[in-house]
C-alpha cells in the first residue's frame, strides 16, 4: 500500500505536465508584464518630460522677458542682472532636449534651477514653482 501512494506521488507524467504549465505560464506573464511595463515607462517618461519642459519653459520665458525689461533701462545696476540672465538663457538654450540619454541632464536641469534662483534674488523676487495635477504655474 505504501509503495503505491510513492509511485503516485512520483509519476513522471505530472511532474512534465506541471512543468510545461508552470514553464508556459511563465513565459506568457513574463511577456505579458513585459508588455505593460513597456506601456507604463512610456507614460511615465511623457509626463516627466512634460513636467521638465514647462518648468524649462518657465525660466526661459521669465528670462526673456526680464532681460528685455531690464536693456530698456538705462540703470548702471543692471548690466550684473542682464549677464546673469544672458547665463541662464544660454544654460537653457544648451539643455539636451532631445536626448533622454544625456547622463547629466537632472545635474544639468539642477544648475538651471540654482542659476534661476539667483536671477530671482538679484532681482529681489521671490520663486515658487509648483507643478500640480491640474495647472503649472510660476509665482511672484
């Protein structure tokens, strides 16, 4: 009696038939995952970058109008605030857009950030950029 239950436990036809399975159902959720995992870097990657480039646009429109604000007066001061803001427009003007490889793109993207906070203290404005579900916006 003993040894039957033995042999039924170790039947080679079951042990094959489950590892088929288990092997064909590994392979099936494995591209299955592989599949959606693909869908959600996409997703995610387009909302990060969507995400950069208004915060990038941001400071380039900021600069841009502040620097045609500032030549139109004829202020010894402000010449310092004009080349920090020519350095912050070049910074932006030189970022990798197209190049999602770029290894030093989140460095890059910090030193734009650093240069954009010291464009805001010499012109003694206070910067708060905040990005939400629902709107974007740069405050003063």
């Amino acid at each position: 009696c003993e040894k039957r239950r033995l042999k039924k436990q170790t039947n080679p036809t079951v042990f094959l038939s489950f590892a088929r399975f288990h092997g064909e159902g590994y392979q099936e959720g494995y591209a299955e995952g592989s599949h959606a995992g693909i869908a959600e870097g996409r997703r995610y990657g387009s909302l990060q970058g969507a995400s950069m480039g208004s915060e990038i646009g941001s400071y380039l429109g900021f600069a841009l109008t502040w620097h045609c604000l500032l030549q139109k007066s004829t202020d010894e001061k402000n010449s310092k605030k004009i080349r920090a803001l020519d350095s912050l427009i070049g910074m932006i003007q030189k970022f990798p857009y197209e190049d999602p490889t770029y290894d030093k793109l989140q460095e890059d993207l910090e030193k734009i950030r650093g240069k954009f906070k010291q464009v805001c203290s010499m012109l003694n404005i206070q910067s708060d950029f905040r990005i939400g579900a629902e709107r974007s916006s740069l405050t003063f």
